[in-house]
C-alpha cells in the first residue's frame, strides 16, 4: 500500500511511519523542516494546504496523526484547538474528494468525544458529552467524516484513542510523574488519585491501526482504541514508584482538572473481533519509558 501520515513527527505519527515503513511504501507529512528524510511533505503551520499533497500523489490510505492534543491548552486556545482539530480535518477530506476520492482516511479521534461517561465500559454507541473544547472539536471532525462519507463516498474511519503512552512521549501523566520523582522528595497530583483511565502503550495502538486499516468497513464509523482495563491514577504512580525505587511522598490535592473526565475504561469488543491481543501490559510498558525517559531526557 502506498500510505500517507499526517503528523508523522509527532508521538503517534513517527511511530506509524517507522512500522508501516517496513512494508509498504510511507510519505510523511508535517510542519517540521526535514532536509534528509526521504518521501516527506512538508506543510506550512500557519495556513495548511492539502490540496497539493493530493494532486501529486495518489495514496491508498492517509492516517491523520496531526492535530491539537491538550486538553488544557483548548480551554486556553480553544480556536488554535477548533483550527488544528476540525478545520484541517475538513481541509484533508476535501482535498481527498476532489484528488484522491479512493483514498482510505483513518482520523485519529479522542476518547474526549464521550466526556463522563453514564456507564462503564464505554461502547461506541454511548451518547457523546465532551467536557473540554478539545473533546467537542473531535466530535465535530467525526461529524466532518460523516458527511465527506454519507455525501461523497469518502471512506474514513474514527478511532477513540483513549490514554495512549510510550517511548517517545513527552507530556502528560507519564511523562510528568517521570519528571517530578527524578527531582523532588515529595510531589503532588490533581485529584484524589481514583480517577482511572484506560492506557494502551503505542506498540499495541499502531497494530490496532493496521487492523483497522485492513479489516474496518470504513462507513464514518467509530472505533475504541484501548485495551479494556481500567486502572486508577494511583496505582500507575504506584506503579512509578515501584519501578524508580523512589522514596519520597506523594499526595493528591483533592481537585479535578477542568476538562478532565472522572472516570474511564472501554468496550474493545470491535477491535478484538478484527483479531487484536494486547502485547504490552502496563507494567511492562512504564519500565520500558522509563528506561527510555532515563536515556532522552
């Protein structure tokens, strides 16, 4: 296959190219200046313009890594969030359906769209009720799917990523909780430390994407992307902890983050009917990024 990867330098994205590299043939595409990789599209930050990727290249599937990814940040820039995370998503597919109208496109979507949800575990067809402006913009680009698809025929697909983690990652929980016990005796989290949240390490979420890829109907529809496990934010600092052999204290402060939904863990009844088995349990993957955090950072 020939595949397109928008985003490819970010977390997500330079994890795809790397594997679908292997046996397919992999443009990139994104607004890093790379003067040596070969295949790569280079897009202007300020004003993206899809269209001529699309009428000089035909591609079997494009893979949109691109985008806004913090929630606090949209609650700050919601309209950089609105731009990144819609506008462009609206900007790829009409280029697809004037240029390239058989290209497959696979959004990469959020488990924001769901909000708090009303029962556990989420299934595809709980009600969506985002609590940030992040979770309403990538509802409003599943919708953009839909209507390239119910209009044009544009085959895509929406994966609801939901705590994804891993080598590479430089932002959240993870990263942060690495950060903090490198340095302090003492730290402290947002919440009370039960919230949980469903983590899948970006090894197993780029081999549910290849399954998606080859085996999902491509009709707008949405898929859960997770393992279906549900583990609290205490315990995966327990987990830290462990790991570090650190010694110092830790404590919540008690308050949720706006934006932050309470509690999570989804049905991955679809994505086990296409055949996916998780590889890396959680464990196994915070050993592994912290062995890569101690080596990078």
């Amino acid at each position: 296959m020939k595949i397109l990867i928008i985003g490819s330098k970010g977390f997500i994205g330079s994890h795809c190219s790397k594997y679908f590299a292997i046996h397919n043939e992999v443009w990139e595409c994104d607004v890093v200046v790379d003067y040596v990789a070969t295949n790569y599209l280079q897009l202007d930050a300020t004003n993206a313009d899809f269209s001529e990727i699309f009428q000089t290249q035909q591609f079997d599937v494009c893979i949109n890594c691109s985008g806004a990814a913090s929630v606090p940040d949209s609650l700050v820039h919601p309209f950089r969030d609105f731009t990144l995370n819609t506008i462009n998503v609206y900007k790829i597919l009409e280029a697809i359906r004037r240029f390239n109208p058989h290209c497959k496109f696979l959004n990469l979507s959020s488990a924001a769209v769901y909000g708090n949800p009303q029962e556990l575990p989420i299934k595809e067809d709980h009600p969506l009720n985002p609590v940030s402006p992040y979770g309403c913009h990538k509802k409003q680009a599943e919708t953009i799917c839909r209507e390239f698809y119910e209009f044009y025929g544009i085959k895509s697909c929406s994966l609801r990523i939901f705590s994804a983690y891993g080598n590479g990652l430089k932002k959240q929980l993870l990263w942060d909780l690495a950060q903090k016990m490198k340095n302090a005796s003492a730290i402290e989290l947002f919440g009370t430390g039960n919230e949980s949240r469903d983590f899948i390490n970006v090894f197993d979420l780029v081999k549910q994407i290849e399954l998606v890829i080859d085996k999902a109907a491509f009709d707008a529809t949405a898929i859960n992307a997770a393992n279906g496990s549900e583990i609290s934010i205490k315990r995966i600092a327990e987990i830290f902890i462990e790991k570090l052999k650190w010694e110092g204290t830790l404590k919540f402060a008690g308050s949720s983050r706006k934006g932050d939904p309470i509690n999570w863990v989804a049905d991955i009844d679809v994505l086990r009917g296409f055949g996916y088995q998780q590889q890396i349990k959680i464990e196994k993957g915070i050993e592994e990024y912290l062995s890569w955090v101690q080596e990078n950072a």
